[in-house]
C-alpha cells in the first residue's frame, strides 16, 4: 500500500513539473518591420499642401515559444472602430492575442486623423484612401515582422530627457489659466527605452517612450510625423537601416515641448486669418479653421518650425542612443501576458463656450469608458491608456507599481471618448485641457492608477 502510495505522488509530482515546464517560456524570438504610408503627393488631403517628412507604421513580434505580441507604432490617427478592426484581424490572421497588440498612434499634429482630430477632414475621399491603405499596412507590417522572427535578446534602460515641459500656465498680462511653459509645473523627463537585439548582441528593434505633445509642425500645412519621425529615423539611420525604432507617446497631456514659439508664430497667422475672413465665431474654431486654410505664410517661420523638429528629434534620439550603450542586462527566456479592462467614470457636456481662462459650466452627460492595457515582457510593465493622460498620473502609477520597470503609453489601443484626462488636482485649473474634459472630477486618476494596478495585481 505504501509502495502504491509513493508512485502516486511521484507520478502527481512528475505531472506537475511537466505541466509546469510546458508552460514555461522557451527562447525569446523578435521581429521587426515597418512600411511607408506616406500618399503620393496628388493623394494629399484638401487640407495639406505638401510632404516634410515620411509617415510610417513600425512593428516589433515577440515569440517566447507559448504566445505571441506585437507593438505597432503609427504615424496616423486611430480612433475606437480603426483599432477594433486592426486588432481583431491581427489575430484571425496571425493568432495574436488582441491583449497581446499595443497600438500606439505618434500623435503627430500634423500627420493624417482618419476621423477628427487635428488635421482631421471628416469624409474627405481622400483620407478614406489614405485609410484604405492604412488598413493594408498594418497587417502586413505585422505578417513581416512574424516572418523576421529570429532568436533575440530584450533588456531595459532609462535616460533623463529636458526637452518637455509643463504648459499649463497663468498668463502674465491676463492672470488667467493659458498654455505656455510653466517651468515649475510637474513633468517626467524620464526617457524608458526598451531595447531588442540578436543573440549576437546587433540591434534588432527600440520601443521608446517619452511624455511631450508632437505639435510642433501643427498647422505647417505639410505632411511631417514631427519629432517623433526625427528621432526614429535618425536612430534607424545611425544603425544603417538595420534596426526599427517604434514611439510611444508618455502621459503627456499637460506636456509641450519646451519652445512651441515657431508653431504658435504660424498659428497666430493662420488663427487670425481665419477669425479675418468671418468664418470663425471664436478662437477655438479658428484655431481648428486655421490647420485648413490656405493662406500664404512666411517661409522662413515654416522654416523654423522643420528646424526645431529636428533639433528636438536629433536630442532625443542621442539620449535614446546613449541608454542602448548603457543596456546590458539582456534576457533570452521572457514570460508574455497581456490583459485588458475598461475602467467608467461620470461624464458631464458643457453648456458654455470659450477657449480658456474661465470656468466652465456644464450639465451631465453619458458615463465615460476608457480602455486600460497591461503586456508583461518579462520584469516589463508596459500599460496603455486610450487618452491623453496628465502626467501626473503616470508619475503615480510607477511609484506605486510593484514593477521597476513600468511603462505608460497613452493613446494607446483606441480612444476613448473622454477628451484629456487631468490628474484630480488639475480640475481647478480652467485650460483647455480641463475646460474640454468630459470627465467630472474626482473619478479617473484613482481609477486608471488601481485599474492598473489591480491588473499587475493578477500577473503573480
């Protein structure tokens, strides 16, 4: 009986190591590519004269040998049925867990938004071919990326970036809430870098993330994915093309670069242009009406604004290129686990006008949904959010996150109908951040912050 006893619990003990091991990860494998997406020039949007720089969707697919993810940067704005669709063919068509796909939009200003947006054009036919062909790229981006698959190796570093800066100000002269660099005001300059490479140590692929607005080129007229484009291409550069480097904007909805003077120099122009013509009953459509309109601007601020992307993207990208040097701890077996959740808060619709500078007024409105994103790679947390995020927020989260290596990409993996999402402290500050919220106060920080904390929560 006894003997019978035994090599039941030895059997039991031999099932559960082998259970175990089979779930275990085995060589890290990733793959890297990207495509294009920039329309010939006679394909432009009515609202665009011109191309700057090329427009691209970049991929990385990690393989453990269990699962799948992909990160997927885009030069385009995603809204909510986009991102629907994008990650649920992904995975009919290549077994990626949506969970496992972050889909992160560069936010540039003056790249193409498929529906609204800064730039945006409604049902131009345009911007519905440009979307067609979007739809195309961001699969076979991805399908090239699972084919470059090869053994690899994936490490972490963090760098120290003073390019950003808070611009939630009080205006000298008016003493009313404004946008401007407010050099006492919170802000992250941490640059989290995420480095793959083969197993013979060349780089493979960079997923960076930063917390500031790409809206330098805003209202250039010209096609330009804006620092972000810079940085990425001058890294990819530096390494002959070998590698992919994929942006990820940080919690940066109270973050500007920290001159935007060559951008507001050509928006003043355009702004007052359109408030000129009668077209525009008050800053804020003319501001919007402006992005479109076509009116002769003096080159050498359109100038300017090209040099400052430059000078923006080229700093970055060596801060970028001095935590790959300092990476050295890389793994080759890491576990992958994504998750998702939708997190609701009490909305409000404003009843009154007005740029910034006075309260709102406001009556309640529809519940607000925002989507929270969890991919585990390895020691890695890397959450999203589906809005522009004050920073404040992600600033908390990694403080309180049992994770040393915690990432927050914001609009990320759709957009929520929310508008900015200010950190709770931010609500008594009348900008036009705060003032087009739909968010009542006191809801999303905590549950965004718990949210995904309470998922990290699950990962042990």
């Amino acid at each position: 009986m006894k003997s019978f006893l035994l090599l039941v619990l030895l059997f039991a003990v031999s099932f559960r190591m082998a259970v175990s091991q089979a779930n275990e990860a085995t060589s890290f494998k990733a793959g890297a590519a990207k495509i294009d997406i920039t329309p010939k020039s006679e394909d432009l949007p009515s609202n665009l004269k011109g191309i700057h720089d090329h427009l691209y969707v970049r991929a990385v697919v990690l393989d453990n040998g269990i699962t799948q993810a992909a990160l997927i940067s885009v030069d385009a704005g995603i809204q909510e049925s986009s991102w629907l669709k994008y990650t649920q063919n992904l995975e009919k068509e290549l077994g990626i867990p949506v969970p496992n796909i972050f889909i992160s939009p560069s936010h540039s200003h003056s790249a193409i938004f498929i529906r609204g947006g800064p730039g945006g054009q409604g049902n131009d036919p345009k911007i519905a071919l440009f979307a067609s062909n979007l739809d195309k790229a961001m699969i076979e981006v991805v399908k090239q990326a699972k084919a470059n698959l090869q053994p690899a190796k994936i490490g972490f570093g963090t760098g120290t970036c003073h390019l950003n800066i808070n611009r939630d100000v009080i205006d000298p002269v008016t003493r009313l809430w404004s946008q401007g660099p407010n050099y006492e005001g919170i802000s992250d300059k941490t640059v989290a870098v995420i480095k793959f490479e083969t197993l013979a140590g060349e780089p493979l692929a960079v997923y960076y993330n930063y917390a500031m607005h790409p809206n330098t080129m805003f209202m250039s007229g010209v096609i330009s994915a804006d620092f972000p484009g810079v940085t990425s291409s001058y890294i990819e550069e530096y390494y002959h093309d070998k590698v992919v480097v994929l942006w990820s904007m940080g919690a940066a909805g109270d973050q500007n670069p920290i001159s935007i003077k060559p951008m507001m120099d050509v928006g003043r122009f355009k702004t007052e242009a359109a408030l000129a013509s009668g077209k525009a009953k008050d800053e804020s459509e003319a501001i919007m009406m402006g992005s479109s309109m076509d009116v002769q601007v003096d080159p050498k601020l359109l100038a300017r604004q090209a040099q400052m992307i430059s000078s923006l993207g080229q700093i970055l990208g060596e801060e970028i290129l001095r935590v790959m040097d300092l990476t050295k701890r890389m793994d080759t077996k890491i576990r992958i686990y994504g998750s998702q959740d939708m997190v609701g808060c009490p909305g409000r619709t404003r009843t009154n006008t007005g740029r910034e500078g006075s309260p709102g007024t406001y009556v309640d409105g529809d519940s607000v949904k925002i989507r929270l994103s969890l991919l585990m790679l390895g020691d890695i947390a890397l959450t999203g959010v589906n809005a522009e995020v004050y920073n404040l927020i992600a600033q908390r989260l990694k403080n309180e996150s049992s994770f040393s290596n915690t990432i927050m990409a914001t609009t990320t993996n759709g957009s929520a109908n929310s508008g900015y999402i200010p950190s709770d402290d931010a609500f008594v500050r009348y900008t036009f951040q705060v003032l087009s919220s739909r968010l009542k106060p006191g809801c999303a920080e905590g549950a965004i912050v718990n949210g995904l904390l309470d998922m990290m929560d699950k990962v042990n």
